[in-house]
C-alpha cells in the first residue's frame, strides 16, 4: 500500500516588547504552530482509511474517518509532560481487525441499548441486529463504528478540524430509512476538543449518535480509581439486570449515583457494588442549551476535563467487562482502567414513552454537541 501523507499548517505569531521609554534591548517572539496531518494507513471495504492528526502546539488529537475514531488525546500534566489519556490501540489499522470495546468509535445509529433488537415506530415493529445478549447495543454488528466515513479536513481561523459523513442506506442493522449523518470534530487553541453531529433521514427512523472514548487521565498507568468526578445531574436511569433502564427516573440522593458534590470513583464504585453502567440525566425536556455537566480531575497529575453537552444525558460507564486487553504501549488493560461519559439521548428511549424521543422524521435535522475541555490544576 502506498502511503500518502498531506500537511495543513497555520502560524500565529505575537511580538512582546517594553511599553516604558528605555532603549529596548530585547524583542521576544512566540510563534504557535497549528498542524493538520492526514495519512493514509489502510483500504478497507475499497475505501482509504486515514489518520488525522490535529496539532495546537500545546496538545494533540488523532483522529480516523475509520469509525469515526477518537484513536489518542495527548494533553500536559501539571508539569508540561504530554502524555495519551485515551485507551487505544498503537495503530489505527489495528481497529480494522481487532476486536474491542467500542475505543474512541461513533457509536450509531442508535448508541446505547435497545430491548432485545425490537422497537414499534408507527405501527410498525422493527427487529434489530443483536450484539448484546438479547439486546441491541450501539448500533448492530457492523455499526457506525465499523464503517468508513468520508471525510475531509480543514482549518477555520485557529481550529483545527475534520469533517466526516456517513450515508446509512435503508435496512441497515434493521434499521428504517436512508440515514445521513455528518460529524464536526475540532480542536481549538484552548484544549478543547469540539464534536458536533447533524443527521436527516428519507424515512421516519431513530437516530442517537455520540462518542465512546475511554479516558485515563493519569496517562494509563492504572486504574482511574483515584479519579475525583462531579456530575450536575439530579437523576439517573436505574437499570434491570440486562443493563436496560426500567422506565424510572430516581432522584440521586442518599444513593451512590449522588456526585453533585465532587468524589473519588472508587469510594462510589464500592458503595455501588462494582461499577458504573448508567445514565445520568442532564435535562429531561429538549433544549439546544449547553450545559456543564461533568467535571473530572487527575490529583497526582493535575489533569482536569470537563465536560459540557446539549444532549439529554450521558452513559456513565466505568470499563467494567474490561479484562487482560492488550492496549497501546505493551500495557494490558483491566477493569476499571477507563471511564467513558457517552453524552446522548437516554438509553432504550424508543420503548419508554415517558423518555425524551430518538424519532427522527424527513425535514426534520438531528443536532448534537459535545465539548472535553482539559486543563491543568495543582
């Protein structure tokens, strides 16, 4: 295969100088360089497959139109040491053939779970792909996460970004109608990185896309035990033992769900008997309003990532199926060494009719934001 590999850079530069009336000695210049690098690492299905670097001189994102993958985040300790945050493979064509828990992937048509594959739109019942048990989970057997987007990068003003699209025909995984959807992911001069998702359809479907990163953020030396977290969320979904919301929505309090006050993952995670598989509630009406919704901080490192969204929820999942995973850097993963915030609708909401709608209908847009904003506190 012969590799093909383009650049995008900009340069923005900023003088400092003395303002008092002295003979000035000495001029300093700082010069940052924002860098897009796309290289081609495989053919899949006859498609390219690429890897995307998005580059702001402070830390750097890789990306593939393969999934649609988030594949490494590298950010900067408190001590300026950059370092991966996302669990990983060491090399994008690795995601082709290898199995894995969805790393860094768009997750759709319908992210999260459906009951047992099947859900009712007007008056018809649809059967789904099954993946999970009985169950439906992200997308079918060859979801989002599988497919080759078509995808272009680009730069406007200091943001670095790719454009991806995906056409989903009609009857795909079992779902109705021809599905389109295209996905924003950025990075800005501040650290944050920027996904937006739109998708229309030619049929009345469902449509519930999001991100599955799992993040680390001590840089994957262990497990994220000793991660502090706080979530704005009041509410959540509980859950049945199929891992499939029952219908009720349970206030927090007095209940190891209850993080609107910071605390350590694993003081919660042994209250609540083994990990985290949950929807915490965001919103319970529709709103285009971002919201800060997460807050997540590394004490020995001093990484921070926060987390904002206009969506009505976030699947709080702790890694806990993780086990003996052959992960980037010779390292073997094991439970509870990430945590994934899978900011969307609520989960199985086409079977509960007290839960916010997926239905999507032609002349209708699905829109959908996320932002992880990282930082650095002593």
């Amino acid at each position: 295969m012969k590799k093909s590999i383009f650049y995008f850079s900009l340069f923005f530069g900023w003088v400092f100088a003395s303002c008092d009336s002295q003979p000035q000695k000495e001029t300093i210049t700082q010069e940052l360089e924002l860098m897009i690098k796309a290289e081609k690492v495989a053919e899949w299905q006859g498609k390219d497959v690429f890897r995307y670097t998005l580059d702001n001189g402070t830390m750097s994102v890789e990306l593939s139109n393969f999934g649609g993958l988030i594949s490494k985040i590298f950010v900067p300790d408190q001590d300026g040491n950059l370092e991966n945050v996302a669990l990983t493979f060491d090399s994008i064509p690795e995601f082709l053939t290898k199995p894995n828990p969805f790393f860094g992937a768009t997750a759709g048509r319908v992210a999260n779970r459906i009951a047992k594959g099947k859900f009712t739109l007007n008056g018809q019942t649809y059967t789904l792909a099954t993946n999970n048990g009985e169950n439906h989970l992200h997308g079918g057997v060859e979801g989002f996460n599988k497919k080759v987007w078509d995808a272009e990068p680009y730069t406007n003003d200091s943001i670095l970004g790719v454009k991806m699209t995906y056409r989903s025909p009609d009857g795909e995984e079992g779902y109705p109608g021809t599905l389109t959807s295209t996905q924003w992911i950025e990075l800005t001069p501040d650290n944050t990185i920027r996904i937006r998702f739109e998708a229309s359809t030619d049929q009345p479907t469902i449509v519930n896309l999001t991100n599955h990163t799992y993040f680390n953020l001590s840089g994957i030396k262990g497990d994220v035990l000793d991660h502090e977290f706080q979530f704005w969320a009041d509410y959540y979904t509980p859950v049945d033992e199929g891992l499939i919301p029952t219908g009720e929505i349970k206030d927090v309090t007095d209940t190891p769900f209850d993080f609107r006050k910071p605390n350590k993952l694993g003081d919660q995670i042994a209250a609540n008997g083994g990990g985290f598989d949950h929807n915490m509630i965001l919103k319970q009406e529709p709103s285009d309003e971002m919201k800060h919704f997460v807050r997540v901080k590394h004490p020995a490192s001093g990484r921070v990532m926060d987390m904002y969204s206009d969506n009505m929820g976030v699947q709080f999942y702790t890694g806990n199926f993780i086990e003996n995973f052959a992960g980037a850097d010779g390292k073997t993963y094991q439970k509870h060494w990430g945590f994934c915030l899978e900011f969307q609708n609520w989960p199985n909401a086409i079977n509960h009719e007290n839960f916010p709608s997926p239905i999507l209908n032609p002349g209708e847009k699905y829109e959908h934001r996320i932002e992880y904003r990282f930082s650095v506190e002593d």
